[in-house]
C-alpha cells in the first residue's frame, strides 16, 4: 500500500531534465509510479509551501562524488532554460552528519550546536554558512575534500546540485539566513536562501 499525496507533477520537465543529466555523463531517468514513496525532504516543505505549483521530487545518490554532483545540477539547469518554466529549487539535506551513539544520544538532544557532534565539525559547518552568507560559493566547492571529513548529508549533493544549477563556483547569490545553526542529534542544521542577484546569478 501507499500514502497518496496531493502533488501535482510536471512530467515533461522531469524527462527533460533527466536527458539534460544523461547527456552531461550522469544516468538520470524518471518514474512516474504513483507507488514510489516520496520522503521526508519532500513531504516537511509541502505544508508551508504548496501552493498550486508542480512539483518534482529529485533523489540524491549517495555514491555520487562532486564532480557527479555538479554534473547533474548543470544538467539541471539547461533543462530550466530549456523551459518556459519560472522554477525554485529546494535543496533538502543537513550540513555535518553524525550522529552520537545511542547510549549517549540522551545528553545531546538540545538543539544548542554545543551538541553537533564534534568542535570540529562544528567549525567546519560554521565556516561554510558564513562563506554562504557572503556569496563566496567557491571557496565551499573548492573546500569539499575538507568538507567531507565531517560527513556532510548525502555529500552534499543538495547543495551542490542547487548551486551548479545557478551558476556553480561563479555563483555570488548571498545566502539569506532563517532561524538559528542548531545541532540535531549530532548533525549540524540550517536554513539558507538564496535570492537572484540584480545582475544575475553570476
């Protein structure tokens, strides 16, 4: 059995973007089975955000590297411009992703970052919000290999994805933080948005 959801789809924006991806050296392909569960990334946004747009749930491969990464958000983004389509797009993941043993889980469950699972990984995820607030997308791209001591979710593939797609190490939207970096169970968590500059995204 499966939980329906009321989400309308653009299947023709999903084929193209994934021929869009395939062609940039990533398989990418489309499933349309109303079966397929869609996860809490997806469904936790649709109660604020949901208006009448379509909407296309994108997955994250979790043995994908950078490069992969910025394959697909490039693919994504000529698949956009391709469109008539006015498209925002949502990267779902957390920052530093450990998590504390469960026999010590009990004592790090405030949402303080004292809790994030290390000083150090705390400090890293620090460094790239603050380097995200300034627009300074290359110094994150450039400093993914550091990044990755710390398990960023899905290898931050959200983020690199997203990025790509509008503009990639060029990129100098300025992120706009909401709500406080907290820790959640270990991980490091926050929420930045990032408008369209003026002059473009680059």
């Amino acid at each position: 059995n499966s939980i329906p959801f009321d989400i309308t789809g653009d299947p023709e924006l999903a084929d193209s973007i994934a021929e869009r991806v395939t062609e940039n050296g990533v398989r990418c392909s489309t499933n349309n089975n109303k079966h397929l569960p869609i996860h809490y990334p997806t469904v936790n946004m649709l109660e604020y955000l949901q208006g009448d747009e379509q909407w296309l749930s994108m997955s994250i491969c979790a043995t994908a590297n950078k490069e992969q990464f910025m394959r697909v958000g490039k693919g994504l983004r000529e698949a956009i411009e391709q469109s008539d389509k006015r498209v925002v797009i949502l990267g779902s993941g957390g920052l530093s992703h450990k998590f504390w043993p469960l026999d010590e889980l009990e004592q790090h469950e405030a949402s303080d970052p004292i809790h994030v699972v290390t000083t150090e990984a705390r400090e890293a995820d620090e460094k790239r919000i603050e380097w995200l607030k300034n627009g300074d997308h290359k110094s994150v791209f450039d400093g993914m290999d550091d990044y990755y001591k710390f398990a960023p979710e899905g290898k931050f593939g959200h983020y690199l994805i997203m990025a790509e797609a509008i503009g990639g190490i060029d990129c100098k939207a300025k992120g706009q933080q909401f709500g406080d970096y907290e820790n959640a169970t270990g991980t490091g968590q926050v929420h930045l948005w990032f408008d369209r500059p003026v002059d473009g995204w680059t």
